[in-house]
C-alpha cells in the first residue's frame, strides 16, 4: 500500500478517553454512525466534517475525542 492510499484509507481518529478505546475511520459519515450507535449521541457528519477539515478543530463530546490524522 502506498502513502496515499493509506491517507485516504485512515482519515478521523476517534478516542474514548473514558475507557480509553480508540476508533481509526475512513469517512465523516461512519464516525457519525459509530457515535450514534454505539453511545446513543447525536452528531451529524457535516458538523464533524465542517469542523474537522474545514476549520480545523478536533471534537470534544462526552469524553470522545474526534480528530484528523493527516
């Protein structure tokens, strides 16, 4: 696998700082699935992508950490 391939393949790092279990996801929208699923949150994938790659903030939520990798 060359560099590019892995940049598009892990893009968002997620991190749960309260059980310390960290998350590696492809796109905005399966970060927003994971989070509703699995700890009943609301966050829509344009908040996470508006945030992230265009202003280029991480998210704090409950603990959660969202961030870019490259």
């Amino acid at each position: 696998m060359d560099l590019e391939t892995i940049k598009q393949t892990y893009k968002y790092l997620l991190i749960d700082s309260n059980s310390n279990e960290h998350y590696i996801f492809k796109t905005d929208r399966q970060i927003s699935d994971f989070i509703r699923d699995t700890y009943e949150l609301k966050l829509s994938h344009m908040y996470i992508k508006r945030n992230i790659m265009e202003k280029n903030e991480d998210i704090l939520i409950n603990g959660i950490i969202i961030t870019n990798i490259w």
